[in-house]
C-alpha cells in the first residue's frame, strides 16, 4: 500500500516521470502494476462483477458432486483459500467452490453445464504464476486440474509424451530421467507447476533456452 500511495501520489508520480523521461514504456509498465492491484477482491472499485453471469445454486453444486464425485469438489473455506490467492498474494478472489476432475470426460461436463448457465470459471493448474491469472477475480468457479495427473504414453523412439494438464513438472522430468531423457523446460516452479500451466503460460526457463540451441 505504501508503495502504490508512493507511486499514486502526485508528487509520487512527478518522481517517476523524471527517473523514467526517456523511457515512457517503463514507467507505462510501473503505472500499470500499481492500476491492477484494483481486481484484488478487496478493492474492486474499477472491475465490477458481471451481472449477467449466474450466481450457484445448490441445484449447480449437486451437479458437479454427481458429475465428479463429492470428494473432488471443495466447499470448504480452509481449503479454498490458498485457490483464491496467487502465488505472490497479490490477488485474491472468493470462489466458494473449486473442481478437481479427474477425467476428460468429466471436465467436459463441467465445461458444458458452465457454458450452458453461464457460469464464470478459472482454470488453475499448480497456482504458480506470477500475474494474478489462476485465481478468481470475483466467485468464479476455480477448475483446478491438480487430480488429472496421469502420464498417458512415451515413446522413446520419437521422444513424445502424452500426459494429463495437471501433471506436476518435476514428476514429468523425475520419470524421463529414469528412461535417460529431459523435460525441455524447467522453472523455479517446477515442483508445484502443470504441464498445463505451462502450455498455457508458454514458459520455458533456462533449459528451454539451451535445449533449442542445441537441437
Ligand atoms: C519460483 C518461480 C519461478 C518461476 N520461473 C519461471 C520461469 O523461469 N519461466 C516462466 O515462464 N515462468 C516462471 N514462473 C511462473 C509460473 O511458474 C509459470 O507461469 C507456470 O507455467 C505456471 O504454471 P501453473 O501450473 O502454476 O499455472 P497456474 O499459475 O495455475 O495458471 C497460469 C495461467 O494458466 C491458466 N491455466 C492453467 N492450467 C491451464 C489449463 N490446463 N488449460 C488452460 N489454461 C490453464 C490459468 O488460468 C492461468 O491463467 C515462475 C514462478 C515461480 C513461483
């Protein structure tokens, strides 16, 4: 807070300009950070929740428990509160709910229903990014794919694995060096972050870097 005031202020962003007169996309990217910290859900003063989007209803809830099974679906606050807050706390939502399908199929359905209600969603993989992207800005439905974590086939000749979104980075580079290969990337993240999130988020990290220079 005393870092946005700092920059907020006018005599804040007189400072900035004069630090940054010859670089106006810098000081565009610093004004930009401190303006978004206004999604957090606690100063939702310039986003406001669309209204057209459907509030849940228990009739929503016992779907998604038939659909995927009781155990995947998360109501409760202590578990939700770590899938509402990003990696560098600095956003927060206030989902009531959060999905962890285990299949395809059944995320599937839980896409289908959402659409068809219009009901507001979030996919989150391992929670590791670090732009506010995988948590709810408002009670969005959280999509977490942390139990679709099955390696589904390797070959070794061509050197493809097919796997789950929510494979875990390192578990992935943990069962390629058992059969004498490497994951292309790897990130600080590594032990917490999905494959998805990574397709998602085009992350790459140093070895990402050498493995392309090297092919
Ligand atoms: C210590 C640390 C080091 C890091 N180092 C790097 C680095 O070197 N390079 C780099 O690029 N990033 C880095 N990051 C950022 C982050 O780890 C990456 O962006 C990572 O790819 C996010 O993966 P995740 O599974 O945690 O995704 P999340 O944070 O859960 O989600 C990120 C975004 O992807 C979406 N998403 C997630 N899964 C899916 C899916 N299955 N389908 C569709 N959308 C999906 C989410 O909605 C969100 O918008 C680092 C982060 C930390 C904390």
């Amino acid at each position: 807070r005393q870092q946005r005031e700092k920059f907020c202020s006018p005599l804040g962003m007189r400072a900035l300009r004069l630090k940054f007169r010859n670089r106006p996309a810098a000081l565009a990217a610093l004004v930009r950070r401190t303006d978004n910290r206004a999604f957090s859900g606690t100063t939702t003063e310039k986003v406001q929740r669309r209204a057209d989007f459907k509030e849940l209803c228990a009739e929503d809830l016992s779907f998604f428990q038939e659909v995927i099974g009781q155990s995947n679906v998360i109501t409760d606050a202590s578990e939700l509160e770590p899938m509402n807050k990003d990696w560098m706390h600095h956003y927060e939502g206030q989902s009531k709910i959060a999905l962890c399908p285990e299949t395809t199929e059944q995320l599937s359905e839980v896409m289908r229903y959402c659409n068809l209600h219009k009901i507001a969603m979030v996919p989150q993989g391992g929670n590791t990014g670090l732009v506010g992207g995988s948590t709810p800005v408002f009670d969005e439905v959280i999509v977490s794919t942390k139990k679709m974590n099955k390696i589904q086939d390797f070959d070794d000749l061509m050197g493809i694995l097919i796997c789950d979104a929510g494979c875990v980075l390192q578990s992935l580079d943990e069962y390629l060096r058992e059969r004498g290969f490497l994951m292309p990337l790897d990130l600080g993240a590594k032990g917490s972050c999905h494959i998805g999130g990574n397709v998602a988020t085009n992350a790459g990290g140093v070895r990402l870097v050498y493995d392309i220079n090297n092919i």
